[in-house]
C-alpha cells in the first residue's frame, strides 16, 4: 500500500481510497481529491510538512497526516 505520503516528488499518481471518517474524509474530498483522480506531487518540505500536489488544475499544500490517508497507485 502506497500513500500520497510516501510518493516522491514528480510522480504521477492515482488516487485508490481515501481512508479517515466523517468531517476530515469530507474536507479532503471538497478540495478535490476523490477516487481515480490524478495528482502529480510538485514538492515535498525537508521534513516532511506539507506535501504539495497539483490535483484538478489547481496547487494544493496537504499537512502529511492528511497525506497518509490518501492511498494511491
């Protein structure tokens, strides 16, 4: 199981699952990130924090733990 987390910056992905429940699961869903989309991740901050992806045209700064939750292929 790969997550957004652990995707290095360039690649190119597609979202599989979204894990989490209730409001944060919703929250990442609103900015974009559902199932089948693709994300390619821009930049990854030195230690870890945020993780910065383009999704649907638009740039998007995800703190890691919400990242986690995001399972990709």
């Amino acid at each position: 199981m790969q997550t957004l987390r652990t995707t290095k910056p360039g690649d190119t992905v597609r979202v599989t699952k979204i894990g989490g429940s209730g409001p944060l699961k919703r929250r990442i869903m609103e900015m974009g990130i559902t199932g089948g989309v693709e994300v390619l991740v821009r930049k990854v901050a030195p230690l870890g924090d945020p993780v910065e992806v383009m999704v649907r045209g638009y740039e998007l700064s995800l703190r890691k733990a919400d990242a986690e939750l995001i399972e990709v292929e």
